[in-house]
C-alpha cells in the first residue's frame, strides 16, 4: 500500500492522541511517504517559499541575502548562522555550485547517457559536516543527506533523502524546492516530472506547532 501525506497525518493525530511525545515532540522515525502534498499541517507562506526560492538559486550561503529578498529576517535562519551570517544549508549552492561538485549538472549528464541509470544522485551534504555544521559559531547540519533521480516510462522519479525532517515549516519549504528541482530536471531532460517519494530518518513536530495538528 502507497503511504501519503494523508497516512502521515493521521499517525501525528494518533500521537496526539495517545500522547506519545519525546523530548516535547511528537516525531516518526524512518518515515516513508509520496510526497503528493504541499503541507503536511498549517498553510504554505507562498511569499516566503519564493523568496527562499530565489535564494537557494542564487546559491548565496550568507542569510542576510535571503532577508534582502524576503524583506524581513528569519529567525531560524538567524538562530543557525555562523558569526558573519553565513550557513551551509542553501539548497541551491549545494546542487549548482562547482564547490560541491556540480551535483545537478551532473546527474543531468548521468541521464542523458544513460537513461536507466541508477546512480543519477545529487549529494547535498558531506563527511565534513560534523565539522563544518559547528564551524565559527554555525549551528547548521543539513538536512537534506541526497536526492535520487530514475527515469522510467518517460517519467521522471525523485527519491529525497533526509536526516531530519520539521513536519511544519521544513516540510513545506523543501516540498517546494525538490519540486522546483524535479520540474527543472524533467524539462532539461525533455521528460515528464513524476512522484517525489520522502524519506526521513525522523520527521517531527514541535511543541509550539502542535496546535496545527487537525
């Protein structure tokens, strides 16, 4: 049976429920889903999701371009950045940028020569990140491990592979950037975007959010 965001709800309702909360959150370990919604509770901030859009393609790491564009800051942003305001998870630095390796560019030619391939994967982070993720006063592990990409039937399929997953805020964010992604791949690839598949190693919801769970 297909497990979607709606399965997922219902076992955060189930939680509440029963009252089953670790360290003031309510979490899923190893969850698995298709991604076949824009949120899982609470409403997408459309303003925001582009303003991160266009930073992550700006492959900017430093926040204070995100609250240029956003024009205000953002506080979790501002939380995990190092002293100067610089961080590591700025998605679009992590799949363009030649100082990860040009993961996007080269999944593209992965498929392109080869169109059954299996090994079209976009690595975001890196065996250095428990270092990197501290370094001058950074609080910022990424989240997002690799994403996988097959083509079948003239499909496009995305696989997104995450460490850790917030089921409010982070969850919608990132559902609009892999979506972004895929369509951009799918058009250069001249295919047709199919599912996103989730994976998280554990997808949460804090307390202060547990009021959006309905």
């Amino acid at each position: 049976m297909v497990t979607t965001v709606e399965s997922i709800r219902r076992t955060f309702k189930n939680l509440q429920k029963r009252d089953m909360s670790h360290n003031d959150t309510y979490e899923i370990l190893n969850a698995s889903f298709t991604a076949n919604a824009a949120s899982i509770f609470g409403t997408p901030n459309q303003e925001y999701i582009d303003a991160e859009l266009a930073w992550y393609i700006s492959c900017s790491r430093n926040v204070y371009s995100l609250f240029d564009l956003y024009g205000k800051e953002v506080k979790i942003w501002k939380d995990v950045a190092d002293k100067d305001g610089n961080i590591n998870s700025n998605y679009g630095w992590a799949i363009y940028s030649g100082q990860n390796g040009h993961q996007y560019a080269n999944v593209w030619s992965e498929l392109r020569k080869n169109p059954n391939s299996r090994r079209a994967v976009m690595y975001y982070t890196r065996p250095t990140m428990h270092r990197d993720g501290k370094e001058n006063g950074m609080n910022d592990f990424m989240c997002t491990t690799h994403v996988q990409y097959f083509i079948r039937d003239n499909y496009l399929h995305t696989i997104v592979n995450m460490r850790s997953n917030d089921a409010i805020f982070g969850y919608m964010n990132d559902i609009a950037w892999q979506r972004y992604v895929t369509f951009s791949l799918a058009k250069d690839l001249d295919v047709i975007p199919g599912p996103i598949e989730w994976n998280a190693g554990n997808l949460h919801i804090y307390k202060r959010h547990w009021h959006l769970i309905k």
